[in-house]
C-alpha cells in the first residue's frame, strides 16, 4: 500500500518550487493552498501541486525528498516537465474535506 508521498509545490508564476513529503498528501496540499502554517510555502504563495511520487513508506520517501532538495532548479523543472509539462496544479478538482 502507498500511502507517503513526495511532493513539488509551486506559485502563480512557477518562480519557486518547494520540496516536501507527507503520509497524507491531501491534507497537506490542502494545508498549503489555505496557509494553514506560516512558513515558506505561505510566504512565497506555494500553492500549487505540480509534482508528487508515491511510496510505501515514510521512511522511503524521506530518502527521496533529500535528494531531490539537493537537486539544482533545473534539474527540479525536467523532473515537473517529464509528466507535468505544463505545470498545471495537480490537485485541481480534488474535494478538501478535513475537519
């Protein structure tokens, strides 16, 4: 079962990409886009998903959101540009329902 997550967020004008992981991908996105937490993805208006892997664990996506944080900007855009290369927000139409 996969249920952990990395995941690529971005802004209106695709100016900033910020690498994260979760177990519930929803309900981070969701964080994101209402600005639940006042970090970087708020600051800098990270409000679209435009990237995600899934994995079996945590631990594992863990790994894999290290190395991706290390990559260079360009190397982050051909990982978007490979499934996503219109950048569209991934989570358009997805139903936010968390109480």
């Amino acid at each position: 079962m996969k249920n952990s997550h990395v995941y690529l967020m971005t802004n209106k004008n695709n100016t900033v990409i910020y690498t994260g992981v979760s177990s519930q991908l929803e309900k981070r996105v969701y964080q994101h886009k209402t600005k639940f937490y006042k970090g970087f993805t708020a600051k800098y208006n990270c409000d679209q998903l435009v990237y995600f892997e899934e994995f079996n664990s945590i631990k594992e996506a863990i790994e894999r959101e290290k190395q991706i944080k290390k990559y260079r900007r360009q190397k982050k855009v051909d990982l978007i540009e490979i499934d996503n290369p219109e950048w569209k927000d991934l989570s358009e139409g997805w139903v936010f329902n968390f109480n």
